[in-house]
C-alpha cells in the first residue's frame, strides 16, 4: 500500500484511519496511518510544545529569577544559507530574549540558543493565557519567515 502525504497538511501529528476493501473478505480492513508533518525549523527544549511555539517556564520566585536555554533547529535544503534573527521579544522590562550564535554539531542541523531569562527582582506576574511574553523570530527561509513563540510563566513572591 503506497500513502501520498499531499503538501499544506499543518504541521504536528495526524493520526487518520483508511478503510481499504479487497477480494479476501466482504469487511474492509481499518488501517491506522500515523506520522508527523515536520517543518524545517522547529523550536525544542525543556518544556516545549513544538507544535504551539510555547514555553512553559512554570513558578519562578521572586527572589531568584529563572533563565533557560532553548533551541530554534533549522534543517531542510536551506539550512546553511538561512539567516535568523531575533526581531523583539515583549514585555521588554523584566523580560529578556536573547539569540546566541548557531551551533553546527550536525552536517544536516543548525541550533540557534535562544536564552530566555526572568531576571531576580521582576514583580509578581502571571503570564499565561491571552497574556504570554512573546519572542519573535524572523528568517530568510523562502518558506518560513517567522517564528513565534509563547511563554509562560508565574512570578511569586
């Protein structure tokens, strides 16, 4: 059996049944197609859902502030000749997006470390639904020129 994945399926994970019928039986047989349409660049890391651009950074205390590392992958026939750049982050006080220099561990990858960072001292905020800090990424990838990315996070005395 030959499965044709037409282009401008969203990317993530699809999960679809077929019912193919043949001369061995009157009852079609249910045939379970699972995959993953992947794009060339993708956002992975500690507490990252790819297929929403999210990161969940969790209670940070007031007192300590929380900076993690997380990664923007680009991979595909234009890796090496796409530039990416970090276009602005919000809010900028109390918030900070920073986009380090690319990383070639791979022959077919290159890593851009974005560091996000709550510094000690932010006041009590709560950055969840309708109200994320956001990171904006643009690209010269021909297919893909933007990246955003939610983060959320709760800041507590």
């Amino acid at each position: 059996m030959n499965v044709e994945v037409k282009p401008g399926l969203p990317y993530g994970d699809f999960n679809e049944a077929v019912n193919v019928s043949t001369n061995q039986s009157s009852d079609p047989v249910k045939v379970q197609i699972i995959g993953n349409v992947a794009s060339d660049i993708m956002l992975v890391g500690q507490n990252v859902s790819r297929e929403k651009s999210i990161v969940s950074l969790g209670a940070i205390s007031q007192k300590d502030g929380k900076k993690q590392t997380i990664f923007l992958i680009v991979k595909g026939p234009h890796r090496d000749e796409t530039k990416v750049e970090l276009a602005s982050y919000e809010p900028t006080s109390e918030f900070k997006a920073r986009l380090g220099e690319p990383i070639r561990d791979s022959a077919k990858t290159v890593r851009y470390p974005i560091v996000i960072e709550v510094p000690p001292g932010a006041r009590p905020v709560t950055r969840l639904e309708g109200s994320y800090a956001k990171i904006n990424i643009t690209t010269t990838h021909p297919e893909i020129k933007e990246v955003n990315i939610k983060v959320r996070y709760v800041v507590k005395e």
